[in-house]
C-alpha cells in the first residue's frame, strides 16, 4: 500500500505521518519516505537520525538532471516477484527495479520495522528549484515493487505542488491533514478536486479538534471520508517543538490503522 499524507504547511503533515508509521510497523514493514524538501524534522519524530538525500545515490541534482534528459529505453518487460507488470519503457535512472530488501543501506536510517528515506533537501541559497525531486519521486515510486506486508507512507511537501508534478498518481490513497484554520479547510476541497482527478481515494484527518470548533471541522469536509479527529494535546506540541521522538500511542491513530488495514 502507498499512502500520501498532505496539507498545507503547519497542518500536522509529519506528525501524523510519524504515528502512523510507528502504529502500522507493529504488523506492517513501513517505509517512510519524505519529499518535503523544506521539511528538516521528520526523522526526530521517529527518533532516527536524518538520512542522506536518495539525489545523492544518482550523483546530485547535476547529474540527475542530465539523466532525465536521456529518453527511456526499450525492454522485455515481464513480470516481478509480486507479479506485477515491468512494462514496455526502461527507467532512465534505475537499472533494475528495487524491493525493500534492494533499498541502498546507506540512504536509509531504521528503527525497528520502520524505514525512512528522504528524497533531497535544499541545502544552499541559490541551488536551484526542487522539480529534480519531483522527478526522482515520481520514478522511485514507479519502480518500488511491494511485498503484501509492506507499506509506504510519503510526507509530501506543503500545498498541492505534487499533484502538478503527477507524482500523487502512484498512491492508493490519500490521506489529507486539515487544522483549524481557514486555509486548511479551503484547501482540503481542493485536495479532494485533484484526488479525484488522479484517481485517488481521498480520505480525512481532522488535527488539533478543540471541542467548541469539532462540527465547523467536519461541515468544512465530506464527514463520511474523515477516518480521525486528533485532539490538541500538549504531549505532542511539546514534543515536536523539542525535536523529541514522538513516543505515545493515540487512540485515533489506532482506528485509523484498523480501517486502512481493512480496506
């Protein structure tokens, strides 16, 4: 399964995606994969160290983007361990397709069953936009065979620029954080506008819920497609302003995964 975890910047993107990541890797092998190339706080939240940029494996975003201007090559195609389909077209930057097991060790930081790997960061004023990250994600996600116990989460960058660069059309499901806040609540009809369009199943956390603004929350939204309200704890602010691990257990993120186990 691959699921993609969204929002607007601040909406609680990563946090959710830290639990539910710990709370599936106790029957799932979870990869975390983080495209948020502004986002530096991920790995304390699982409680790892930060890992190397995946851009880094094809030589830098230089190189990277001298490969992408290579067309894709011909091939047999057939079939995978998991028996899916190679296709017709060769990857320009894969030269055999990759399983959890085939993932490079060293772009990858582990803390029991849980795997998390970060596209690329920008590191320096003036090195250029992010779309080589775009690209890279997109092909990555293609070329990932998965086994019928794994699962991939992605924390994907703030806003809906991933759906311009296509790369939401490799998910099975998106699950899409809303705050309280006027932005949040606007956006999330846009996410299910393009959820629609990529063909997406669209799904909704309602984060931060203070009793007093819970039903204006769930009126902003389809109230059948919201599978969690996570109350504003002060356990989970805390941590995440320390850049501490986030070690609790949530009842809501409990269901969550029941129902995404089950569907």
């Amino acid at each position: 399964m691959r699921i993609a975890v969204c929002g607007k910047g601040g909406s609680g993107k990563s946090t959710v995606s830290a639990l539910l990541a710990k709370q599936m890797a106790k029957t799932k092998n979870v990869l975390v994969l983080d495209i948020d190339e502004s986002n530096y706080g991920l790995h304390t939240q699982l409680g790892m160290a930060a890992p190397r940029d995946l851009m880094e494996y094809f030589g830098g975003k230089k190189s990277f983007k001298e490969k992408q201007k290579a067309p894709k090559t011909s091939s047999l195609g057939g079939l995978t361990q998991t028996g899916a389909n190679t296709g017709t077209q060769q990857s320009r930057f894969f030269k055999s397709r990759w399983s959890f097991s085939d993932l490079p060790s060293e772009f990858v930081e582990k803390k029991g069953e849980v795997r998390l790997m970060a596209v690329g960061k920008i590191h320096d004023f003036g090195e250029g936009c992010a779309c080589p990250m775009g690209v890279l994600t997109r092909e990555f996600l293609e070329n990932l065979d998965l086994g019928k116990d794994d699962v991939v989460i992605v924390d994907t960058e703030a806003g809906t620029e991933h759906f311009g660069r296509g790369v939401d059309k490799d998910f099975d499901l998106l699950l899409v954080v809303i705050d309280p806040s006027y932005e949040s609540l606007k956006l999330s009809k846009k996410f299910g506008e393009f959820g629609n369009q990529c063909g997406c199943k669209v799904y909704f956390v309602l984060n931060r819920v203070e009793p007093d603004i819970r039903e204006e929350m769930l009126n902003s939204v389809i109230g059948v497609n919201v599978l969690a309200e996570i109350p504003a704890k002060r356990e989970l602010f805390k941590a995440s302003l320390k850049g501490e691990e986030l070690d609790l257990e949530l009842e809501e993120i409990e269901k969550l995964v029941e129902f995404l186990e089950n569907i």
